[in-house]
C-alpha cells in the first residue's frame, strides 16, 4: 500500500496542537488534501474527505452535491475513484493536462449513495469535476433537514425510508449530532446507516460529534463548508461549541458576499438565539449571536436552519426566518408534542425560501 500522508494526519499526530474546540478550523483546512508515493490530490474548497489514496485507486466521502479537483501523477495509469455520499445520477468529468476531456467510465458503487467511475490518466494534473445533469437548473427544489439523531441511531433507518418517500427531495441536509458521544467508532457506525439510504447526507457537525480531535473530519469532511446547487448557496457553520471559530469569520464574510444576489440557507447546529429559553440552547454569547445575525441580515441570507433543540420551532432571526428541528430521536423536548420528524424545505434561485413541513415519524 501506498503511504499516504495528509495534512489532517499531521494534526492527528500532534496531539494537544488543537486541543481548544475552536481549532477545529485548523482540521477544516486539512480536509481534501492528500499526497502518497508519486500522486497527490487537492479537494477545491475541502469538498470531500479523502479516505482513502493507494497506487491506483482514490476514495472519497463527498460533501457536497458538485465539486472539483486536481490529481497530479508523476506516472500515468489506470484509475479507480469511489465517490460515496453521491446522488445516483451523478458523473464524473476529467481533463488531462493537455486540456482534452478523457474518457471516464462509470458505474454503481457497493450501496446507493456510492459510484465508482473508471479512468486512463496520463503523467501530470489533471482536473476533475463531479458533474449533475440538472445542475444549471434554477427551477425549485426540496431538500430535507435531519438532525439530532444521537442515541436513536438504530431506529434512524425508517427515518431515511421516510425522506426516500417524499416526492422529489434532492438531498438530506443535516445540522449536527448524528452519534451520542462522538468516538470515531459512532461516526462510523452513523455512515454504515448511511449506506442503506438512497440519497446524501450533507451535514456539519454538533456538539455530541467532537469527542476524538480531527475524528469528524476524518470522516465526513470538514464542518465549516459552502456549497452551491441548482443556484442557491449552502453555508454550514460549526457552532458545536457554542461559538465560532475567529478563523471562520473570514470564510463567513466571503461566503456571503458570494451569495448576496442569490438564494442563500445557512445551516448549524446551536442556534444563535433561543427562542424559548427553556434550556439556554443558543449561542453562549448574545453579543456574538448578534454580531452573527447582523452579517447573515447584511448578506441577503433567506433562511437559518438549526438543531440541537430536540423538537421544531419556527421563528425569525433579524428578519431571517429560522427553523429548528432536532427531531432526529434523541431524547424529545416536546414541549410542542413534536417527536421524531424531519423537515422537507422547498427553495428556488429565484424565489428564495418557498416554505417548509414538518414530517413526523411514528415512534
């Protein structure tokens, strides 16, 4: 097997280097990056975990529906890349280094939401980009939102066979918590779930996931990210800690500014705000909460969408209408009698946010 060394390994190895939950950033920035025996790989923008590098062959944890990157080969062959958290009707298009698209062949990988795709690379870089067919339509879609799954993660596959029955959901979105206590050894158990449900899981990172450093990176990638599909901007935030990251103030100004004149969903797991204060579940600083809302509000943002409180509120924030649904089957607030559900949500590169329903699932 081919040594593969990553950045976010070298993390890994250091122990107490990032030992602050801020400095999560600092893994954030590892995430795409890996270089082996005469091959390296660059994620743009830290959109897939690279799982795994070996002579040949790449796997990679998709965290978004779209993204691009380079794989510089000082020796050209046959390759296998494995995308896993991919929508089915994905591909995968190459260019070598003379600018020519090289032929990919493309196939089903070992459990829906994974592809495997095929390709003859020559010597040097050459660029990769996950393509969707639909991908320049700006027409509505749906999207589900699912978070807070913690100790019920074996009960979660009816919650997925539920999202697989609403008509024309794209993906499932998730704002934190998928495991209890957050090992390496959950996480992994979470993604074995996974591999049961038919579309992606695109989601940050909770409170309930930080427990070994770098472990939720590892894994699915990083937990401050942005994204566009079908015209509307995705910005997922690691608020875990009740706090961001001062790093991640600068990737927030530039996501919003690349999302001002568009639709744009803003997802985390503790919410700025409380709105009912029963449990003191937002942000550990009203201050920041506000200096927050004023950046989303000056950005355009249509829509917040959180976890963390197990049950559903519908809210505003600075204008911004805020939902929260932690509904995932951890233990229910049910201060408003919602119990498991998920959230099907409905937005347009033109219309912004169209609306919401809660779906409830039978205990």
């Amino acid at each position: 097997m081919m040594r593969l060394t990553t950045i976010l390994a070298l993390y890994l190895a250091c122990g107490s280097c990032l030992s602050s939950p801020g400095d999560r950033a600092g893994y954030d920035e590892a995430v795409g990056e890996a270089a082996g025996e005469g091959v390296a790989v660059v994620i743009d923008d830290g959109l897939a975990a690279i799982r795994h590098l070996d002579a040949g062959a790449l796997l990679l944890w998709s965290s978004a529906p779209q993204w691009s990157a380079s794989l510089d080969a000082e020796r050209g062959g046959t390759w296998r890349i494995t995308v896993d958290n991919v929508l089915a009707d994905a591909a995968l298009a190459a260019t070598g280094p003379d600018g020519r698209a090289l032929t990919v062949t493309r196939e089903a990988g070992d459990y829906p939401a994974s592809l495997r795709f095929s390709i003859d690379l020559p010597a040097g870089r050459t660029r990769l980009r996950l393509t969707l067919p639909d991908e320049r339509d700006e027409a509505p879609f749906r999207f589900a939102l699912l978070s807070d799954v913690q100790t019920a993660i074996d009960d979660v596959g009816d919650i997925f066979a539920a999202v697989e029955a609403e008509p024309e959901v794209r993906f499932l979105l998730g704002a934190g918590d998928l495991a209890q206590r957050g090992t390496r050894q959950e996480l992994r158990r979470f993604q074995r779930e996974l591999r049961a449900f038919s579309l992606p899981y695109y989601t940050t990172l909770g409170n309930h996931d930080i427990a070994e450093e770098g472990g939720y990176q590892e894994l699915f990638g990083r937990g401050n990210f942005h994204f566009v599909f079908r015209g509307v901007h995705f910005t997922m935030l690691d608020s875990a800690a009740a706090t961001l990251d001062p790093a991640v103030y600068g990737w927030l100004e530039g996501w919003l500014d690349e999302g001002r004149s568009a639709t744009h969903v803003v997802a985390m797991h503790i919410p700025l705000l409380d709105p009912i204060g029963t449990r003191n579940g937002g942000f550990a600083s009203r201050h920041e909460a506000g200096k927050i809302l004023a950046l989303l509000a000056r950005g355009g943002v249509d829509l917040t969408l959180y976890g963390h409180i197990h049950s559903y509120y519908r809210f505003d924030n600075a204008g911004i209408p805020a939902l929260i649904s932690g509904g995932g089957g951890a233990l229910p607030e049910r201060f408003d009698h919602v119990g498991r559900h998920f959230l099907v949500v409905e937005v347009g590169a033109d219309g912004g946010y169209l609306g919401s329903r809660v779906v409830e699932v039978d205990d």
